[in-house]
C-alpha cells in the first residue's frame, strides 16, 4: 500500500507510518525535480552550443571579408605605387604616351589570359574531381585507363594469333596447291605424246 491509499479499516497509510511515507514522497519529488532539472539543463547547453556554433561562424564570415577587402585594397595601392614608378621610368626614358599606353594594353591583356587559363584549369580540375566521383567499383581515372590499355593488349594479342592461325592456314593451302602443280607436271612429263 502506498500513501493515500484507503485501507480496509478506512485508514490512510500516512496515518500509519507517517516518516516512511514522508521520506518516500520527498524521494520522488527529488526524482523528479533532479530529471526534470537534467532535461532543461540538457536543453540549454543545446542552445549555448547552437548560439556559439552561430556567432562562430558570423565572426568567420565578418573576417574573411575584412581580409579579402584589406587584402584588395593593399593590392589596389601597391598597384598605383608601381604605375607611377613605371611611369616616372618611362619619362625618364623619353617614351611617349602612345607606346605607353600600348605597353598598358598588353599588360592587361597578359592579366586576363592569365586570368582566363586559371579559370580553365580550375574547370578542369572539378571535371577531373566529378569524373573520378562517378566512376564504378571505385575505381580512379588512372585505374580505367591501365584496364583500358590491357584490354586493348589483350584484343590485339587475339588477333595476333587469329591471324597468325591465318597465315599458317594460307601457308599450308598454298603448299598444297603446289604440290598438286608438281604432281600434273610430273605426271604430264611421263605420259608420252602421240606421235
């Protein structure tokens, strides 16, 4: 029987045994109290973690653009020190403004093919990347070809015998329709002609 129950004589166990029932009503209140203070415990450290895991990464993000701007910017001054260098060079050298100008041209013009091979190299890679992905039974592009190429010796050392097979037969016919050229003449050499 437990607290609150009725007896048989209509009396409530607390009434009988007042500490025992008071000792394991204050257990189960702190059972409860201790998981339901586990769970919001849990539940929080959850948050904490998902709020650090977000302001990580924003501060990550807020960096990496202050990098990439300080970075720009530092590149855009060094390359207006280095014009009026190359500039001031150039006066001293008594080129005119059209050679100059070309000499601009084409350097620009290097920036972007540079520029352009970069990008193409980098294409190719991903496709190399996406083409190794695809591949069956796991297996890298260096792995197909070396299976490619056997398949290809293989293929070709059957016809080397097929053909080999070939000759020898022609061979043999040949031989034989020899032999059977010098067997009429012998035979034509021993029948006597009519006179």
């Amino acid at each position: 029987m437990w607290c609150g129950h009725d007896s048989g004589d209509g009396l409530v166990v607390g009434q009988c045994c007042p500490k025992k029932c008071k000792a394991e009503c204050e257990n189960k209140n702190k059972k409860g109290n201790e998981e339901s203070r586990n769970k919001a415990e849990r539940e929080r450290k959850q948050k904490r973690k998902a709020e650090e895991g977000s302001r990580k990464k924003a501060e990550k993000e807020r960096k990496k653009k202050n990098k990439d701007t300080e970075w720009t910017n530092k590149r855009n001054a060094q390359e207006g020190k280095n014009k009026k260098a190359e500039d001031e060079r150039k006066t001293k050298r008594k080129w005119d403004k059209k050679k100059k100008s070309n000499e601009r041209k084409w350097k620009k013009g290097l920036k972007k093919r540079k520029e352009k091979a970069n990008k193409r190299e980098k294409k190719r890679k991903q496709e190399r990347a996406k083409k190794e992905s695809r591949n069956k039974n796991g297996q890298s592009n260096n792995q197909k070809e070396r299976a490619k190429k056997e398949k290809r010796k293989k293929k070709k050392q059957a016809n080397n015998t097929k053909e080999k097979a070939k000759k020898t037969k022609e061979k043999a016919k040949k031989e034989k329709r020899k032999k059977k050229k010098a067997n009429k003449q012998r035979k034509k050499a021993m029948i006597p002609t009519p006179v």
